[in-house]
C-alpha cells in the first residue's frame, strides 16, 4: 500500500477557529502549504448562525473573569489575552475588509452590513489569498502520531478521501453545542483516545425550561432584568447577569438566562439544584419596600408604571393580591411577599434545551494539557488545538468568538513555525 501523500500542515474544521488557523499558518509559509478539511458543504456554519444571522463578531471589552472553565484561569486568560482586542478588531477591519460597528445597547461588534454571511466569506478568502487548499465533505475518522523524533508526522484517516500524512495538525473541530452545525463530539473522542484530560462535557448558553403555566401564558413577553444565582461566586455572593430575558412557551431564554444557564445545567439530578432568582425591575427591594410603603393609589397602578400588564398581573396573583388593591392598606406580610417577588423571584425550571440549542460546550480538553503560548499539545508534538474544543467558555455578547479568533490565531501561527522548522514532503495536487 502507498504512503499517504504529505503535507506540512492539516487543519480539521472550518469554524471561526478553524479559519483563522488556517490563515495564519499559511501566513507562516511552511513548504507545500495548508490544508483545511470541513465535514460540511460549506464550512463556518456557527458563524452564519450567530447574532440572529448579523454575527456579533467582537465584544466592546474582553472579560476573562466572566469566563467558565475547570482549568486554570490564568491559563485560560494568558490564551485569550494573547491577541489583544484592538489588534483583533483591526485585523476584521483592515485586513479581512469588514467594517464593524459597536451596538452600544448591547456592547457587540456587529458588521456594517448586517450579514453574517460577509464574515464568513471574509475569512474563506482570506485563507484563500494566503494558499490554503479548502476541501469540504470530508471527516476526519482516525488520528495517530507515527514515527519519532524529526521522523514524526501525524496520520490523518478520511472518510471523504484517501489518507494524509502531516507535519503538523490542528484540531479545530469544536464541541457538540448546535450539531446543526457540524458539531458532533468525534474530535474530543480522538483527543481521549490520544490520552489528553478532557473535562466533562455539557450544554452551556442553553434556554432553560419551565414548569410555571402561568408563565408558559407570557410566552414571548421580554425584559430587561438582574437574574442571579445565589451562593455561586466567591464567599458564597450570589453570581449575577443584567441584561435581555424573554418567557418562551417552553421556559425562558435571552442573554441572562443563557449566561447563567451552566449552572443549572450542572446542577441537574443533584440534592440542591441551583437556584435562579430574577429582578423584574431596577428598583431593588428597599426601593420597592419604600414605594409600596409610602405610595398612593393601588397595587395595580404602581407596578403598572414599571411592568409590563401581564407580568404585573402574574406577579400579584403569584402573591395572592388583587390589581386593584390601596398601598395605604397594604398589609405589612403582604408587602413583604410581593417585594421578594418583584426582586428575588424564584425562576421555576426543570431542565434545559440541551445541545440542540446550546451556543457553546462547556468543559473540554484540560487547559493544562496545552501550551498556552503556542496551543500545542503537551502530550504529542506536531498537534495543536483551539477553539470550542477546550476547556472554556465566555459569556454571550462575542465574547466566544474572541476565544475562537486567539486561540484559532495562536495555534496556527505555531504550527506554521513548526512544520517550517521540520522540513516537509510534497504537497497535495
């Protein structure tokens, strides 16, 4: 049987991370180029997906302490502060020719034109102008280093196409969060068999779901509100996100919900789920002690000036009150019952939507596994790894997207480095 043909550089997946890996090895200039397998047809389907098909390309601000993983946090925040957001905003700006605009309401970079499509495009030509040779439908099925020392190189099994041989590899192949998508796991399955500590796996920035019918009735109802988790942060503080919320038919979905969902999804099947309380409204409970103390007219017409009808509805049936009630006779436990309702709300859910709706995976390959200058396996020379596959996750606003664009830049830029240092056979026609 014939050797497989020999490459200086592989790598698997067409993702965000992927493609920028892509770029920057080939930028590298390693002897016979880069390759770039994608299972799909097309490639950068997250990418199409994102920011309800606009692609919320960059956050206003990195915020590595907002970031979740079972790995070291210095770790992880040495690999996502290694492109450093203004270099990377200039990079879409200047070099892939998309001009973004920051959305101050919700501190996103989107591109002008509104089109995900532009983003994905972009990147696909620019890996294009750089000499990478894409090839879509093809999947990766069997990974194995073979030779050693100099002689190493990686063995790439296809289902797609015949065999490759490579310098170096970078797995890019993500989590299994949107399987829409692409997404499917194996390259985690590849990267245990291959000995790497990988973290369990679950659905993270995932909609909840619900048991409350009387919130099931306020389907599509949206808000801005402080959700918190109490007893999760640092001395027992309740962890918090302010932002978007919206009642679905199903449960609650928005950007607060999504953002706090690992923790119910962690929790599941334990002796203390994780409890999820909402703020309906800026004011807090002494502000809403003070107003139902000391305000006139009726409970209806108070909450009416800060609620939406139906939820200031809900609420007061919640708490056995009546819209048309008078502050002035207010009893002093009812008061007290409907302010812990307007800002410490029990969230009733029971479940999650899993990874069918799931933005990202939480968990992944063990952060100390990898070189955080370089992502290269610390395990096996030659592999290198970015992206959704690792241990890591951010909060909804881009903040992924910046995890995807480093670690993709990193790991490519390393792996170029390395394939021109180890020589390399012919390339591919």
């Amino acid at each position: 049987m014939s050797a497989p043909p020999s490459l200086p550089v592989v790598v698997v997946g067409a993702g965000a991370a992927g493609l920028m890996a892509a770029i920057f090895a080939a930028r590298a200039r390693p002897p016979g180029g880069v390759v770039l397998l994608e299972r799909t047809r097309d490639g950068g389907r997250k990418i199409l997906v994102s920011g309800g098909g606009r692609c919320n390309v960059l956050p206003q601000a990195l915020a590595p302490e907002r970031f979740v993983t079972d790995s070291s946090l210095n770790t992880l925040r040495k690999m996502l502060l290694s492109w450093p957001l203004g270099e990377q905003l200039a990079f879409f700006t200047r070099e892939a020719g998309v001009p973004l605009t920051l959305e101050s309401a919700s501190a996103k970079y989107f591109p002008v034109s509104n089109r995900a499509r532009d983003v994905r495009d972009a990147l696909f030509a620019l890996a294009a102008a750089a000499g990478v040779q894409t090839r879509f439908g093809v999947r990766l099925e069997g990974l194995a280093p073979e030779g050693t020392g100099t002689e190493r190189s990686w063995r790439l099994d296809l289902d797609g196409g015949p065999a490759l041989s490579a310098t170096a590899v970078i797995l890019a192949t993500g989590g299994l969060s949107l399987p829409g998508t692409g997404s499917d796991g194996h390259g985690l399955e590849l990267l245990r068999a291959l000995g790497h500590a990988v973290h369990p796996t679950y659905p993270a920035l995932t909609p909840l779901l619900g048991s409350s019918p009387a919130h099931a009735a306020l389907a599509g109802l949206s808000r801005t509100v402080t959700l918190r988790a109490p007893g999760r942060g640092p001395g027992g503080r309740a962890l918090a996100s302010t932002g978007g919320f919206l009642f679905t038919h199903r449960g609650y979905s928005g950007p607060v919900v999504l953002d706090l969902s690992h923790l119910a999804v962690r929790s599941r099947g334990s002796a203390a789920p994780q409890r999820l309380e909402a703020q309906w409204t800026e004011l807090d409970a002494p502000a809403w002690d003070e107003a139902l103390r000391l305000g006139a007219g009726t409970l209806g017409g108070l909450l009416g000036r800060h609620l939406q009808e139906r939820l200031a509805g809900t609420l007061l049936a919640e708490a056995g009150l009546a819209s048309e009630q008078a502050l002035a006779r207010l009893a002093r436990t009812d008061r007290r019952r409907l302010v812990e309702l307007l800002t410490a709300c029990p969230l009733p859910w029971t479940g999650d939507e899993g990874y069918a709706k799931a933005e990202v995976t939480g968990g992944g390959v063990a952060l100390g596994d990898i070189d955080p200058r370089t992502l290269a396996s610390r395990r096996h020379p030659g592999l290198f790894l970015c992206g959704e596959l690792l241990d890591a996750f951010g909060p909804i606003g881009g903040h992924n997207f910046a995890w995807a664009w480093a670690t993709g830049r990193a790991a490519g830029i390393a792996a170029g480095e390395h394939a021109r240092g180890a020589g390399s056979g012919p390339s591919v026609g």
